[in-house]
C-alpha cells in the first residue's frame, strides 16, 4: 500500500529543491536541505538570498553563464578581505578564525553581522556593504591624476545612499553604471577592500569577546538620543559599549606593522563618516522613534576610535577634520537634495555616473 502522506512529502521536497538546482550542485543542495555544520548554514542563507530576490538571481545566472564549466556557488563569493584580515592574527585567534563559517552574502541588506547558531557562530557580510563603500569612496576620495567631476561624484554619493536604503537595483554586473577609469577603480577596490576589513575585524571581534554568548545577533541601527532642551545626551546601553569595543579590538587584535594599524584606523574612520551621511539622509526620509539602540551613533564611534589611537600612531589630523567638514557639506546638499527629489531616493531603479554612463541598456532586452 503506498503512503501518500509521504509520497506528498516527497514530491514538495522534490519541487522545494527545484528553485536551488539552476544555481547550485546536487552536493550542494543537499548541505542546504540537510544542514549540519556552520559552512552548510552559511551556503543555506546565500542560496536562500540569491533565489528569493529576482535582480540578485539574474544576477548570479549571469555569472554562471560566463563561468561555464567551471562554475561552482559555493567558490563564488570573494574571500579576499576576510584572509587578509585572519592571516594578520596571532596563531591561536588565526587558528579559531579558521574554524568559524565567514563570508559575504550577496543580499539587499546592507550590513554585517554575527549570529550564533547551534552549528557556532556565523559571520556574514553583505556585498550590498560593499558597493556602498565602493561608491561613496568614489565620490569622497581624491583620484590622482583623474580629474573626476561633481556631477559624476555627486551620482555615485546617490547610488551608495540608494543602496543602503535598498532602492538602487543590485545590478552593477549586468547594467554598469558608469565607464570608471581602471586607475580609479583599483584604488577605489583597494580602499573599500579594506574598510570591509574593518567590518570584518568588527564581527570576528564579537566572537573572540564573547559578546555572544548571552545574545543571539548582533545588528541594529545607528542613532542617539536628544533631550528636549536640543542638548545631546550620549548614552551607550551594554549592547553599545559591546560594539564600542569591537570597534577597537578589530584594530588592536591582529599584528600590524606601524604603517598598517594606521591604515586600518584611517579605513575605519572613513568608514564611520561615510555612515554618519547616510544617517544624515536616512533620518530625513525616515526619522526615527527615539528609541534606544544596539549600536553607537557612527560619529560617536569615529571620535572613539580616533581618542583611542591618537596618541600611540601617526594619523593626518587636518585630513580628518576637512573628511568631517565634506561630510557636513555633503548631508546639507542631501538633505536638500530629498527635499527637491524625494521620489528618486524613494522609487526603485538605477542612477547612473553622469557624463562616465555612455549607453542607457533596457532591462530584459540588453539584459
């Protein structure tokens, strides 16, 4: 007699496994169906983000397409920052780091974030994280000998805001945004590889604290709180001074040259700024409650790190008082900017660099 009850089972699994089969190996999909480790948790949570989200599974059939044969999803996703950051820890932290399932999700939530599971701890950072770094480097950062108009930093200032409030289609790979000079790339990659450093060092650093073990996740908003008089009053909950120092520990814990730890504080510094701005702009198309918070206000975090390192490395205290003036510039023409154009931080598309962007594609007919 057959059970149908089972055979039913049987046939949702079958259909269940059909969405992952155009993405992922038979070896692959069952890890995901059957997980039992930390490495199989993360491969889960990165299949689950490419096929539940249209753009970002075009996305990936692309990549496979021009992969060919050697495709493989799991071998996909960049590992450069997170090796860069474990192989600067001392034996016994490279060692646990080694043990622990880190790498980036390509999702359209924008942050980084540790969380425990029956399986050990998971880091797991958005590459949404990094084209936000990539283009607010672009617009911020002196280019050299490349001469970079307003008008094109002033577009990649607006996609890195678009992105972090998930309206910027997450397409750059089939619909580039602009033709950006190979020399400004590679410094604007070599920057924001590092400032994901930082974050990184950030998540692992809640690990090898212990901040949780009596939490589950680590992840939250920036904010503050103000009193009615207009005077800010800072105050930093447990969770808060967690972040606080994670913050320093992601610099402090690995072994860095002089010049290395000053870059690295350089990254993260710039790194809070380019948050600081985008606060500027989120509280405006959407204030906050007030309410309290997991994570410090992201200047609150810049003034930390920099009183906390000041004195013991070299840092370019003039350089960092004008990157806070530009910052202040920037908020002002944002906030102007959502006042006169609030629907195109609102609507759902791409922005393109200006006079950088020669030829318009149409979605689903050039790609």
């Amino acid at each position: 007699m057959l059970d149908s009850k089972g055979d039913c089972n049987m046939e949702q699994e079958a259909i269940a496994k059909a969405f992952y089969m155009t993405l992922c190996s038979n070896e692959e999909i069952e890890r995901i169906f059957n997980v039992s480790s930390a490495s199989d948790y993360l491969l889960k949570v990165r299949a689950d983000a490419a096929t539940e989200h249209t753009r970002i599974y075009r996305v990936f059939r692309r990549r496979m397409l021009n992969a060919g044969d050697g495709w493989c999803f799991s071998d996909y996703f960049n590992t450069r920052p997170f090796e860069n950051y474990i192989k600067c820890l001392v034996d016994e932290d490279f060692t646990e780091a080694k043990s622990l399932a880190a790498g980036f999700v390509f999702c359209d939530k924008p942050n980084g974030l540790i969380e425990k599971t029956r399986f050990g701890n998971v880091i797991a950072i958005s590459e949404s994280l990094r084209y936000f770094l990539y283009f607010m480097n672009l617009a911020i950062l002196d280019h050299g000998d490349v001469d970079v108009h307003q008008d094109v930093r002033s577009a990649a200032m607006k996609i890195a805001i678009r992105t972090m409030l998930q309206r910027e289609a997450l397409d750059f790979d089939l619909d580039p945004r602009g033709e950006i000079p190979a020399e400004v790339h590679n410094s604007v990659q070599h920057h924001t590889d590092r400032q994901l450093e930082f974050v990184i060092g950030h998540e692992f650093s809640h690990h090898f604290l212990g901040h949780l073990n009596d939490s589950k996740l680590i992840d939250g908003a920036y904010l503050s709180a103000q009193e009615l008089s207009g005077k800010t009053h800072k105050f930093f909950s447990y969770s808060q001074k967690n972040e606080l120092d994670a913050d320093l520990d992601a610099i402090e814990r690995p072994i860095y040259t002089p010049d290395m730890k000053a870059d690295m504080v350089n990254s993260a510094l710039f790194f809070f700024v380019y948050l600081h701005i985008y606060r500027g702009v989120k509280d405006q198309i959407m204030p906050s409650m007030g309410g309290p918070s997991t994570h410090p206000d992201p200047i609150d975090r810049f003034h930390h790190i920099y009183n906390h390192f000041k004195d013991s490395i070299e840092l370019d205290e003039n350089n960092l008082k004008d990157l806070l003036k530009l910052s202040d510039i920037y908020k002002e023409s944002l906030t102007a900017d959502v006042a006169l154009n609030f629907e195109s931080y609102e609507t759902y598309g791409s922005i393109y660099l200006a006079q950088w962007h020669r030829k318009v594609l149409i979605d689903r007919v050039d790609f």
